[in-house]
C-alpha cells in the first residue's frame, strides 16, 4: 500500500508449467504479492502510514465513488486539548529563524527540534496522542485560513477522530493537538485513485481559540517546480517517536511523479513533506507511486502542478 505503514510489494512471479512426459503434464503456479504501505480509511492511514510493522494487515485504500471531497463541518467549539494542551504563548521556535541543515546527501537521521520548519511538520493521530498511535505524516501549508494541512490521499478517506500534533516527538505534542474536520482529494483520486493525484489538503479546527497557522506557521505550496530540485524530507516512521531528516537532490519518475533516494523510510512516513532547499516552498508529499514507495530507501511523490494548485483554491475557500 505504501509508506503510510509501509509493507514491501513485490511483482508477482509466474511459475511456468514444465513437460514431463508425453502422457501427463504439470503446472506449477506461485503468486506473490504484497504491499508497500497501508491504508486506512475512515481515519486511519495508508502508504507509508504508519503501523509498527510493514508486514502489518491493513484495509485496502479508499475508493470513494463520490467526485466531491469529504467534507466534515467544523465543530462551533474547539476540541478538548490533549494532556500535552497547546501553549498559551506560541513557542520560541514558531518565530525562530529555520535553522540551516546541511547533512550529507542521501544521510538520514533524527529531525533537528525546535527549529521552524521542523515545527510545521508532524504526525497524523487516530485520537489522543500516544506512542505508536501515529499512522501518517501531515505538515501545515500556509494559508489566509491558517487552517490547512498537506498529506498524501491514500492515508485517510474520513475525518472521524483524526488529530493533528505538529512537532510532536517522543510522546510529546508540544504545540498542540488541532482535529481534522474535513479532507479535500481530487475528482481524480476520489473516483478513480490516481497516483499521480495522491495528495490531499485537510482542514483543521481551532485549538484554544487558535489555528495551527497561528502556532507553528506554515510552508507555502510549491507547484510546477524543476524536478532536479534540492528537498528536505520529513517524516515520522510508525515505529519512532522522532521524525526523519534527510536531504537529497529529486529526480523524474514520470511525467507526473518525483522520486527520492532516502534511507530508512518506512511505514508512517506518507504524506510526509519535500520542502525546496532553495526557496523553502513544499513540492512534494510522500505518496504517489507505489503509495510511496515499496522500499524504504527510495520515495515517490505525486508531481506537484495545476491540479494541487486547484485544490488547495478549493480547499482555502471551503475553509473560509
């Protein structure tokens, strides 16, 4: 299914039948198949989502027939703040300057804390907070609503319980819990489960009287952007309390897909951000191709253009 909680797929391999004899003849048949990470509809992850393991069971993507987004009404109360509630004050670190990270391309490790950037990015909850609960990666996209997330399609089709923790590390949420109220997917995931359209803007309802904007900012969406370009990508493994950094050059799939050479990312890591070293714009999400990828060391992301661009008008106007 993908990274969301990533199970390895593998192509299925014909046996060919073999002659004996003249008189009888044998055949000989092995299927195998599999996934590369899981989805979960109703609130629950897809891809490299996020189960503990990527040989994991998990419910096959979404396949709503409907052309129209799932859209949830945003409650007229906010929601219950976590045992880790959203500070009063936004924290240092949401008017820090972002910090350079310059590892060595392809390296992967633990994402820096307390830095800007690091902050928009974190873990897709089905509930509260809590070690291994964590099924996706979500970042916040800047917005005139200050409401909007970015993940990949295949994690989740419905709203019902699903929250939101930016930065969120080590069973911390330390800005906040925001619930997802609404999911927006194109015409073209929704009805037919485009790949190249594996991406999707979530809405999200305020914590305290704030929006998420409001606490941690946000990354502007990058569309239409070269496919050699330079990116920091961020995700949280289903089976870590810390998300990943790694930096590397993208490079063309297809007409409509990035891929990324990154090690170590595995389930939990869908939707998880490419942020442009050069312009810090966000091209790209975990997802796509293989749901992310059918290893751990390479990703895929559906090609950032119109049709995200389109959506996120889309998903900016509902919200307002």
């Amino acid at each position: 299914m993908g990274k969301h909680r990533r199970q390895r797929s593998r192509r299925r391999r014909l046996l060919a039948p073999s002659l004996f004899t003249a008189l009888s003849a044998v055949v000989v048949a092995a299927v195998l198949t599999g996934t590369h990470g899981l989805d979960l509809s109703d609130a629950t992850a897809a891809g490299k989502a996020a189960r503990s393991t990527r040989t994991a069971a998990v419910p096959a993507p979404a396949t709503d027939p409907a052309a129209t987004p799932v859209v949830a009404p945003t409650p007229s109360t906010a929601p219950t703040p976590s045992a880790t509630a959203t500070p009063t004050a936004a924290p240092a670190a949401a008017t820090a300057t972002p910090a350079v990270h310059d590892p060595a391309l392809g390296s992967t490790g633990p994402a820096p804390a307390g830095e800007l950037e690091t902050g928009t990015v974190g873990a897709l909850f089905s509930g509260a907070p809590a070690a291994g609960n964590h099924f996706c990666t979500a970042s916040v996209l800047h917005s005139a609503t200050g409401n909007l997330l970015l993940t990949a399609a295949h994690c989740l089709s419905g709203t019902d319980g699903v929250t939101f923790a930016p930065g969120y590390r080590d069973g911390s949420a330390p800005y906040g819990m925001w619930r997802v109220t609404a999911v927006h997917t194109t015409a073209a995931w929704s009805q037919d489960g485009d790949v190249d359209e594996d991406f999707a803007i979530l809405e999200t309802a305020p914590n305290d009287g704030r929006n998420v904007e409001d606490v941690v900012g946000g990354n502007r969406l990058g569309a239409d952007e070269p496919f050699d370009a330079t990116v920091r990508l961020y995700g949280y493994p289903a089976g870590s309390e810390t998300p990943l950094l790694c930096t590397n050059t993208t490079a063309r799939q297809s007409d409509h897909q990035r891929v990324i050479h990154c090690p170590a990312y595995p389930a939990g890591t869908s939707g998880g951000p490419w942020i442009d070293t050069a312009t810090g714009d966000v091209i790209g999400a975990i997802g796509g191709y293989q749901q992310g990828g059918d290893t751990d060391d390479v990703s895929y992301s559906a090609y950032f253009d119109h049709a995200i661009e389109d959506l996120y008008a889309q998903a900016e106007t509902a919200a307002s």
